[in-house]
C-alpha cells in the first residue's frame, strides 16, 4: 500500500493511523509486501475492517477507533486503537471472546515495535 492509498482508507474510516503503523504499511517500509499478520494491501485492510465494523465480531459494537491490520490464519485477527499513539497491538481470538468492550485491554498483545520484531523473526 502507498501512502495516498492509507489516507484514502483514513478518510474512509475516519481514522487517523499511528505514525508507527503508518509507516509500517506503506511503500516506504520494510514491510511493504504484506504478510499474514500484517496485512499491507488496502483493498483486503478495507474488506476487514468494513467486516468488523458490520459484524460485531464479539456481540457488542466494534469501536470506529479500532482498526484491524491482519490475522493469524485461524480465524482470530490483530488490531489497534488509532485513538492511542503508543500502538498497542491486540489480539481478537475468535474461540476466547471478550465478555465486554472494557476487556479489550486486557487483551494486548505487544508495543507495535515489538509486534514488528516478532513478524521479522518469522521471515
């Protein structure tokens, strides 16, 4: 994804993404060609996320600030909160749900930057 297709999807959503994962989608990163776990293709960014945003994937309505940046191949997906500028990645399992929307904080799965260190590992 190039930087005029992120702010497309900004404009869209009505997002504002965290400088961090900006610039970890777009052409200008390492991570420009997309892997599972962060998905850098705007058209499949923009199917997700408008997916999430009908579906209510807990039950309960999915907040217009989250944003969902891949998944883990077996139905669970990873998010952030574009309203927070640290980056938290977290974690949405589809077998283990979160009874309501205040437990998603306790679902975090790294800083952003660790998140990162961990995709590079896996390459």
């Amino acid at each position: 994804m190039n930087s005029d297709e992120a702010s497309r999807l900004e404009a869209e959503f009505e997002v504002i993404f965290p400088v961090a994962y900006r610039r970890a989608v777009t052409d200008s990163y390492p991570f420009a060609a997309a892997t599972e776990e962060l998905d850098t293709d705007a058209a499949s960014l923009r199917r997700s996320n408008q997916g999430c945003r009908r579906q209510d994937p807990w039950g309960f309505p999915w907040k217009q600030n989250f944003w969902c940046i891949g998944g883990d191949g077996a139905g669970g997906f990873y998010f952030i909160d574009t309203q927070k500028s640290d980056s938290t990645v977290y974690y949405c399992d589809h077998e283990d749900m979160p009874t309501s929307i205040e437990d998603i904080e306790h679902i975090s799965v790294a800083s952003f930057q660790e998140f990162i260190n961990d995709i590079k590992q896996l390459e």
